[in-house]
C-alpha cells in the first residue's frame, strides 16, 4: 500500500483521498485529545495546524468524502469525565487561521463578497491580542455569576463553576447588566505567575508544566477548586454568548461595555484595511516578548454586529473573525553534547547541552531529550545541528533535526555516575541506574529531596549544603542530620563554624533549625523517604490510614499487599514500590536509625461518630461564613469526601447562595441538599465565630 500521507492533497485520488482522511480524522482526534483533555500536547501548533489545513484541503477537492466525524466539523475534544457537563446557550465557536497577509487581504475580501460591498468600501476592524490559554463562560443572571463552563466540543463544556470562582478577574456579581449576560473570554496564566508556579513544583518535587498554557489549563480542571484557587489564574474577556439586550451596535462598543461591568478587557485597535491589520500584526509580533503574558497571534473580528449576524458561521468558525497566527520562536543551534542526569530513584534523563542561542528573547543552553525512545525517534545526536522551541516559556524542546551529527546516541547502560548497570524494564520508557543505595547520584538526589520544602524543610539546609556534607562523608544517610550537632568536632571532624563560608551564627542557627523538625507529621515523613511513586498525596492516605508511625511499620514489614490495596486511593504500583522498599535491609535500617531520632507525630484521627463519616459532599454557590478551602478540610476532617460533582453517588449537597445548575442537579437527581445555616449546626460550628479573625 502507498503512504497516502506524502502525496500532495491536489494529486490524490478519490480512493487515496478517502484512506488520507480517515488517517487525519484519527491523528487529529488524538492531537485533540492530548492538546484538550490531557493538556499534554504532542506535537507543535503549527504541525496540527497542518494536519487540519490538509484535512480541510481534501474535503474541499472531495465534498463527497466529507465524514460525518470530520474533525472540520469539531471544535477541541469532547468533554473529559469528572465535571458535569453544561450545554452552551450558544455554541462556543473557533477560530479560521490566517497564515500571511494574503490570507489578511482574503479574509477581507471574502467579507466584502459575502456582504455584497464594494471592493473599496471601509470594514472596520477589531484587532486584538490572541491569548494563550483556555476559553470559558461564565453565565451572570441579574447581575449575579451563576455558571462558568470550559468550552469543550464546543456545544457541551464542563461546569468549573467552582474553579472559575477562584479566579480575581472574575466579578461574582456585576451592576447595571443586562438581566442574561453571557462573557466569553480566556482564562490564562501570566508569565510571572507560571515561573512561580513551576518554582514551587521544582520544590515539592513536582513535574514542571511545560508552558502557561498546559499550566492553566491544569489548574483550572482541578476537582478541587482549593487547588485552582492556590494558582494565580487571570481572565480577559473578548466575546459573549446570550445577551438578553446588548448594550451596543458595534463590537468595540461591547468590549467598552464589557470593561465598565468590572472585566479585564485587553487593549485592541480598530484596523480600516489590510495594510493596517498586517501592521498592527507585525508590530505585536515585534513585542509579544515585552508582553506579560503567552500570546499567539491577532484575532480580526469585524466591528459592526449587525454584519457579524449577516455573516454567521461556517462549520465551526465565524466568517467575521479569523486568527492571524505568529510564527513560532524557533531558532536552529547545534548539540554539544547530550548528558545524562541521575534522579532519586535512579530515573536516567538524557539532557542536551546545546550551543547557546536566543529563542525568542531568551537564551537557551539546554533541552530535555525526556529518555531513549525521543532520541530514537529524532535521531538526535551529539554534534547534531537542531531546531529549538521554547514551548511558552521555560523548557525548550527540540523539535527536529536539521543537520545530523556524525553517529547516533548510544544511550548509556550503565550509570554514569556510579558505574553500575542500568536497566530499562520491559513496558518502560525509563533507563534507571540499579546501584541502588550505592550510587551517590541517587544518594545526594535522596538526602536533597529528604531536607526539600514539602518534607523535613530545614531552614539553612539546601541542595548546596547537603552537597557540601555528602562530600565531606558528614552525612549519608537521613539520620546523619540529626546526629550533626552531636558528632560537630568529634572523632577528628573540623567544627562546622570553621567550614569555609561557616561562623559561630550560622551553624548554631542550622543545628537549632534541625532540632525544630525533630517534630515531624507522619505523612511528611513517609514523603521524606522519597520512594518511588509515593508523592505529597499518598503519603497522606497512607498516614491518615495508619496514623501512628507504630501502625504503620507493622503494616510495611508484614508485607501484606492486600492490606495496602485495601486502602481508598492506593493502587498496586504504588503498593508494591512502598513494600519493595521496606524489604531492604538496608532501606529498613535507614528507617530505623532515623526514626530513633525524631518524635513522629500521630495523624489526626478522623472523629469516626461524625455523621459525615464515608459521606460524599458537594459544595456550591457562594458560602458566606467560611472560604471553600475552610469548609472542605472541616468536611474532610470530619471523615467525608468532598467531591466537585452532583451525581447519583453524592449524599449531600450543601448550597450556598446563587447556587446553579449543581443545585438544580441535585435537585432532579433527589440528593439532599442544606444551606449553609445547616451545614454549620450539622458540623457544630456556630455560624457567628466562622470566618471571624480570632481575637
Ligand atoms: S474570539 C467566535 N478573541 O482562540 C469567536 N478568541 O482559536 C470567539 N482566543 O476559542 C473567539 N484570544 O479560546 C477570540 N482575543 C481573542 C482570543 C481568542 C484567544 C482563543 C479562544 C478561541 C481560540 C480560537
């Protein structure tokens, strides 16, 4: 069979037309999905870009082959599971691209036809930034924010009402609106908010998000909106669904409007031909890099409403707007060398050390290769020469190969740290160091992870530090830094205020910082040890599970995987790593040698005679006592799940004022449902010393 892919739309026949579009339906729908639902993209904008022009490209040669699933005929990916779904009043359409100025001049063209105007007369033309992030809907009922919803296939989203509350540019309640009024706009995060973001990540040991996009995009569809509300998300609204009455004629006038409700609308420009649109392009393209945030593009909309009514929309975009992309920032450098990083447990990850170049304003020296296969799959060698693209702002990807270098990677099979062997298990994509314990790597990558900020946090004790106490054979192992100010200036030692870049001050003030985590929560002890697949979240379940550190050491040296399982939340991966690392001797000797030095303290008990207790609850609407985060851990606390969504498995749904379609969900579906008021008495919080500073 030929590979229909290569061959040119306008030479395929009918029989190679119709295999190629079944191909891009999938590839597309898959894109779709990775870019949508899972916010982990694939490939590159422009690279999807091309997949639906040339899907769009065929059908207009084959109208005839036109599926019914064409992906021309869809907007995004369909709703992922988690959130309930809210129908949109009116569909929440896309955008055609414009790829150069003659798409400009056509577009223009195109409107002028449609409308039947003269070849010379004036189209006023809104131009405005094009946003890099997600679009939603917020839905405000005389005045009052009701429903917020992500886009989703375009005529179903998700309700992420809650989330969309979290947001500060996002006013619950507006004056002087119109009694229906829906805002359609972008939720996005800035680059200062992103940087800080990942900063966090990188310290809880927490993968980094590859750009603002993914990173907002991964905030918002949180079931926990406490999570949301933790990531500094903005909004900038652009366009609307139903309005009972619209407040002008002209587009511009909207946006006006839009700002004096209390919204964030971005700056925009009225264009009057081609020449201006382009200019206006060209020059926001010249300073993206001075913008606060990720934009992509300009977005032309036609200013007067009554033409946007007159023109409509084609299948899945308007004919009075149209997207005029930027190029992408790529630059081509060469790869000096490709090294490979050692992880905690061993992980092995293959860095390319580039030449530095600048992509996009900023300088770029490295790129992560991710493991063997990407490698593989570019056949990225050293002395290669490549395209680099910075994936909205920090990690630079390595698109392709332009030049390749003299022979292909052979990616390492022993550590290159400590020698030993290294091993990709089978279904793996992962090489790991095997040395284990005796691999220092993995030793400095452990204690550095044991001292980080979700697990012992010790003031004055970072990655520097324990270096510096590694290599001078101070500390080892975990225990050794709780016996440092004990074995400071013994059996030889030098005292540590003599250490270079150490005094009298700083050293006491380090063995009094250590001494203060001699107190420790259980669960940050278990996260401390850093064994694999037990993050921030299982630790928690597994502390909250067992409570004391006593329990829970019976439960890891007796081995007893069902027991594990049996917990809510831990699956046998997990199960299997924390039982694998119990049963070394040597990791057990670690946990002994340490434990002994520290008070662990019990995890609270759950008040097991709360009514709550194995109770599923949702909350919505505005509460007025207390924040959401505040109810959710006094739920929590007292042995319920909070959920984001009314389904059949809820037991109660607690309704704060201008609660929407949850409400009316629960409602249909017979789930009870209390107000405030009741929710309070029923936790035995009188409603007058909640949400109240302390005196
Ligand atoms: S107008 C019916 N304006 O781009 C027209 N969209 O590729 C509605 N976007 O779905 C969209 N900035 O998520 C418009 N200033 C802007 C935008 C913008 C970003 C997004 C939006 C839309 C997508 C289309």
């Amino acid at each position: 069979m030929t590979d229909t892919s290569t061959i040119a739309a306008s030479e395929l026949s009918e029989d190679q037309a119709k295999a190629e579009l079944a191909r891009l339906g999938f590839e597309i729908g898959f894109h779709n999905k990775a870019y949508f639902q899972n916010d982990k993209p694939e490939i590159s904008d422009a690279d999807y870009d091309q997949l639906r022009r040339r899907n769009t490209e065929i059908e207009a040669r084959f109208p005839a082959l036109k599926r019914a699933d064409s992906p021309s005929e869809r907007v995004g990916a369909p709703v992922a599971d988690g959130f309930a779904k809210i129908r949109h009043s009116r569909p929440m359409l896309s955008l055609g691209n414009a790829f150069d100025d003659a798409d400009v001049v056509d577009f223009l063209a195109g409107i002028r036809r449609f409308l039947r105007l003269p070849d010379d007369a004036p189209v006023a033309i809104v131009a405005e930034p094009k946003i890099d992030g997600l679009s939603a809907t917020l839905r405000y009922e005389n005045g009052v924010f009701v429903e917020g919803a992500t886009r989703g296939d375009g005529e179903v989203g998700e309700d992420i009402t809650t989330n969309l509350r979290t947001i500060a540019d996002i006013p619950q309640s507006i004056e002087n609106s119109p009694d229906i009024l829906e805002i359609r706009g972008e939720v996005f995060m800035s680059h200062a908010a992103f940087a800080e973001l990942n900063r966090q990540q990188l310290t809880a040991e927490r993968a980094e998000y590859a750009n603002p996009r993914n990173a907002a995009a991964g905030s918002l569809r949180q079931l926990d909106a406490a999570i949301t509300a933790s990531r500094q998300l903005s909004f900038r609204a652009y366009a609307w669904g139903e309005v009972s009455a619209l407040p002008s004629t002209t587009h511009a006038g909207v946006l006006a409007a839009m700002k004096g409700w209390g919204f964030q609308v971005q700056a925009h420009e009225i264009c009057l031909d081609a020449a201006q649109m382009t200019a206006y392009h060209a020059a926001m393209e010249a300073g993206r890099g001075d913008m606060p945030y990720d934009i992509d593009g300009i977005v032309y909309k036609v200013d007067r409403l009554d033409w946007q009514d007159r023109l409509g929309a084609a299948s899945r975009s308007p004919r009075w707007a149209i997207a005029h992309k930027f190029a992408a920032e790529q630059a081509q450098t060469l790869v000096n060398g490709i090294d490979i990083q050692v992880g905690r447990t061993g992980k092995l990850t293959p860095v390319a050390r580039l030449q530095p170049v600048t992509v996009g304003g900023v300088v770029v020296s490295n790129a992560t290769l991710h493991n063997e296969d990407y490698i593989k799959e570019k056949d990225i060698r050293e002395g290669a020469t490549v395209l680099v693209q910075r994936a909205g702002d920090v990690i630079p990807q390595v698109l392709e190969v332009v030049m390749p270098g003299p022979k292909p990677f052979r990616f390492p099979t022993a550590c290159p740290a400590c020698g030993a062997n290294a091993v990709r298990e089978e279904g793996e994509v992962d090489w790991r160091c095997g040395g284990g314990l005796t691999c220092e790597a993995q030793a400095v990558e452990r204690l550095r992870h044991f001292v980080s900020r979700n697990a012992f946090d010790i003031e004055g004790l970072g990655e520097k530090q324990i270096r510096a106490f590694f290599e001078a054979g101070v500390v080892g192992a975990p225990a050794d830094v709780f016996t440092l100010r004990a074995q400071d200036g013994t059996e030889g030692r030098k005292p540590l205020r003599e250490w270079e870049g150490w005094g009298e001050t700083s050293a006491e003030n380090l063995f009094a910082a250590i001494e203060e985590r001699r107190d420790i929560a259980l669960d940050r002890l278990i996260f401390a040890l850093g064994i694999r697949h037990i993050g921030q979240g299982n630790a928690k379940l597994l502390a909250r599970r067992y409570e004391s550190k006593e329990k829970f050491e019976d439960a890891v040296f007796a081995d007893d995987l069902q027991e594990l399982l049996d917990i809510d939340g831990i699956g046998e991966k997990v199960a299997r790593a924390l039982l694998a690392f119990f049963a070394d001797d040597h990791n057990k000797s670690v946990w002994t040698a340490l434990v002994e030095e520290l008070r662990v303290q019990d995890m609270a008990r759950a008040d097991t005679t709360s009514p709550l207790v194995g109770k599923t609850l949702v909350f919505t609407g505005t509460l007025e006592k207390t924040s959401r985060a505040e109810a959710k851990v006094r739920a929590e606390a007292l042995g319920a799940k909070v959920s984001g969504s009314v389904s059949q498995k809820t037991d109660m749904v607690i309704a704060g004022a201008a609660a929407g379609s949850k409400l009316k969900k629960a409602e249909s579906l017979g789930v009870k449902v209390i107000d405030e008021a009741e929710w309070l008495a029923l936790i035995g919080a009188p409603a007058s010393n909640m949400g109240e500073e302390p005196s």
